[in-house]
C-alpha cells in the first residue's frame, strides 16, 4: 500500500477548473517536487491532500483510508499530513514553545514534560533552542520558517507538505531553511516540496513533477535528467526563465 | 448642601454605578461572546459556515441594537420584574443594561475573532485541531488584546446607558444627577456626578487599554 494515493483529484473554483483528473502515488521516503509556472495549481494541489480545500472529485488516500473534509476521522487523518506554508502562520501571542506544544497537548493530547523535551530537541536541530520563550516578532523570516517546520515534525507526520516556504524569505535566510528540509530528506522523511528554488529542488527531488494549468505535463524520477533536459518542451522553456 | 448624607449619597452613587456596569458588562459576555463566535464561525469563510444561522443571528442583533435604550428599558419591564422582583433599583437596571449589552458585545467580539489571521487559523486546522480547540486557543486566544479594547468601549457604554436608566429610578450616579440636576435644579450636584461618572470612564479604559499593550506580542 502507498502512503498517499490521489486518483482522478478534480479541484475547481466555480467554473474554474484548476486541477483536471489527477492521478499521483507517494511512496515512503519519496521527496516530490512540484515545480511550474505560478497559477498552474501547485499549492492548490498540496492543499488538497489535507482537505484544506474541498474537491470536486476524485480521492486522496492516506495508507489506503480517504481523507474527507467532512468524515469523522479527519482530525487523525490530518495529523499524518504535516503543512508548512509559505508566511510560517506561527501563532503570534505564543511563545515560540507554545507555538510548537499546541498541537500535541491540544490535539494529540501527549503528556507536557514528553512533548516538551521534543520540543527542544527539535528546535536543538535547528539550532533554535535559545529562543524558546521568545515571541514570534522577535525572529527573523528564516527562524520563523525553521519553527515552523519543527511544528510540523513534532506531530509525526507520515509525509511533509512543504508550500513555498522560502517564497517570502530574505535571500540570505533562505539556505538555513533549506538545510534544514535537505536534513530531513537525508534523514528518510517523506515530502511533497513546492518550490522555486531550483538548485535546490535539484539538489533535494527523488520525484520531479512539472504542472502547467492543473495538469502533470512532465514527470521524471531522475531530477538531474529532469533539470538538464527536460523531455518536453513547456518544462524547457520553464526552467530556461530562470536562467540569465 | 454638602453635608454627610450627600456624600454618602453619593459614594453609593458611584458604588451603585460600578455594580451596574460590571455586572450587566459580565453577563452581557456570558450572552454575547457565544454569539460572537457563533457569528463568526457560521459566517461565510468561517469554520462551519451556516447561511442562515448567521442571518438569523444578524437580524436579531440589528434589531436589538436598534431599539433605543430607555424604550428598551421600559419594554422589558415585565421581565425585569419577573427576575428580580422590582423594576426600580440598581440590581433591577442590570437586566435591561444586560440586553443592551449582549448584542453590541456580540458585534464586537465577532469583529476581534475576525481579525485573527485567516493564514493561522488555517495552520491549526492543518494540525488537525477541532473546531473548540481552534475557539479557544487560537480564536480567542490570539485576538485577546482586540477583545480587551473592545471590553474597555463595551464598559464605557454601558456605564452611560446605566446613567440613562436615572430617568425611571435606575439608582447609580445617573439617577442622582437627574433628580437633583434636573428635578431640583441642583447644578452642583449633577457637575459632581457628572465629573464621577467621567473619572470612572476613564479608569475602566485605562485599565483595558493598559491590559491590551501588556497582552500584545505582536509588536515591540
């Protein structure tokens, strides 16, 4: 059995159709990069696969159960997808530990003491650990972003949903981030990265996925093959506006 | 004038005057903070959305809100005797005030619930948090300095709806201004309520705009 299974996903806006009859498997271990021009439906597409937006047709498939925004399990089904969006969403008037502890003592009801020592032993992995009782506002984008990946981890998610979570960053705080997720991939973790950093999805991909107007135009398990040369044309010409 | 019977006339005033409006605001918080976070998950977007639950809500609001205070007053007379016996009184004023209260309370605590980010509101979602959680602990908990402001106002209010409440024997400060003031032409009396009134305004915002800033982690 697949960790995630999506068949025939349709996802529309009204009359908008933004994702057409579409079919992915996920393995464990996999790190999936969505790559593609904007609006083609990438971060619609990773919101999917925890029912933050509602689907028109289709099925998403987690260990082979559907995940459906209005089923009674959707709150477990939830916790095996792990989200980390693009403007962190940490939680303002929480400190930074607070921010991380919600969710287990709230939702998975874990006992303080154990919840908090993986707290801090996440946030030693990223190198965070000092900041424990700051607020928010008192980190950088990228410190921001690195605690909110810990959020996610410390909910044992199944696979990792990553939206763009370098778009709004400083240049200069986007590669602490992305070490960060290059240690995870390392470590086995399974993703499903949105991004457009290319050298990195390079870097990172054991799947690359090129969507263009909700469809799957291009698909490689070969992320060098995929990024020196391309098989489609549309993938060609979107991976050439990034060079100069 | 200023004898011992007037100051402790009016030392009750301002006693009677801040039992009324602390009351009336608490239990117009028991009443309207449901309904503020019923109003805002039931709205478009919210986290259960209810077409006409929310409409429902909203025309009854719009219609409480719109009946002046004194008529309001002296329509829910036949409750107010029925829950406390008379329809004279500080301890009688506090229902009126309460249903005066209920609905603006409502409004505002909607309007501090919907500024809490939509963005983190959705991570907690994502966490697979349930709908109380995301209430209390996000909702409320992230929008607690917006709803502190909001309490400062909703006290300023009723604490002059509650001088209003003079006219039919409310007690408090309000019903002394207005049988001394505008009964017996006592204008001395009435500037001292009057000056009263405003010095316990400005306490109660004091202290919930000083709560907010301390609250706030949101800026430096």
């Amino acid at each position: 059995m697949s960790l995630l299974e999506i068949r025939h996903l349709h996802k529309a806006y009204g009359d908008k159709t933004i994702l057409k009859d579409f079919d992915l498997t996920v393995e464990k271990g996999d790190v999936v990069v969505v790559i593609g021009p904007s609006g083609c439906g990438k971060s619609t597409f990773l919101r999917c696969i925890n029912a933050l937006e509602e689907i028109q047709g289709g099925e998403v498939l987690i260990d082979g159960e559907p995940i459906r925004r209005s089923a009674k399990n959707i709150s477990s089904m939830r916790q095996k997808v792990g989200m980390v969006f693009q403007s962190y969403d940490l939680f303002p008037h929480k400190t930074i530990l607070e921010n991380i502890l919600l969710a287990p003592l709230k939702v998975q009801k874990r006992n303080r003491s154990e919840a908090e020592a993986e707290a801090m032993e996440l946030l030693e992995r990223v190198g965070l650990a000092d900041r424990r009782d700051d607020f928010p506002r008192q980190l950088s984008g990228g410190q921001k972003q690195r605690v909110a990946i810990v959020r996610a981890l410390i909910m044992h998610p199944e696979i990792l949903l990553l939206d763009e979570i370098t778009a709004a960053l400083d240049p200069e705080m986007v590669r602490e981030v992305l070490d960060v997720v290059m240690s995870l991939a390392k470590a086995g973790s399974t993703m499903m990265i949105v991004t457009h950093e290319m050298a990195f999805a390079k870097a990172i991909a054991t799947r690359v996925l090129f969507l263009e107007k909700g469809e799957i135009v291009e698909e490689s398990c070969d992320a060098k093959a995929f990024f020196e040369h391309p098989k489609t044309k549309r993938a060609e010409r979107f991976l050439k506006s990034f060079e100069y | 004038m200023w004898d011992k019977t007037m100051v402790i006339m009016l030392l009750e005033g301002i006693r009677d005057t801040c039992y009324m409006t602390l009351a009336s605001t608490f239990f117009g918080y028991v009443l309207g903070l449901p309904l503020g976070i019923l109003l805002t998950l039931t709205d478009k977007g919210g986290l259960a959305p209810n077409k006409s639950l929310y409409r429902i809500l909203d025309i009854i609001i719009n219609i409480a809100r719109s009946v002046p205070f004194l008529i309001l007053l002296i329509v829910v007379m036949p409750l107010t005797k029925l829950l406390v016996g008379q329809s004279y009184g500080s301890t009688a004023t506090v229902v009126p005030l309460t249903l005066a209260a209920a609905p603006l309370i409502g409004r505002m605590v909607e309007s501090s619930l919907k500024e809490v980010n939509a963005g983190v509101i959705e991570a907690a979602v994502s966490m697979g948090a349930r709908k109380r959680t995301i209430v209390w602990k996000v909702l409320i908990g992230e929008a607690r300095t917006s709803l502190l402001v909001g309490a400062a106002i909703v006290l300023g209010t009723v604490l002059g709806y509650s001088a209003m409440a003079g006219v039919v024997g409310g007690g408090g400060l309000g019903d002394i201004a207005i049988r001394y003031g505008y009964y017996r032409y006592e204008t001395g009396v009435m500037l001292v309520t009057l000056v009263f009134i405003i010095a316990i305004v400005q306490i109660m915002q004091g202290i919930g705009s000083y709560a907010a800033k301390k609250l706030d982690h949101r800026n430096s």
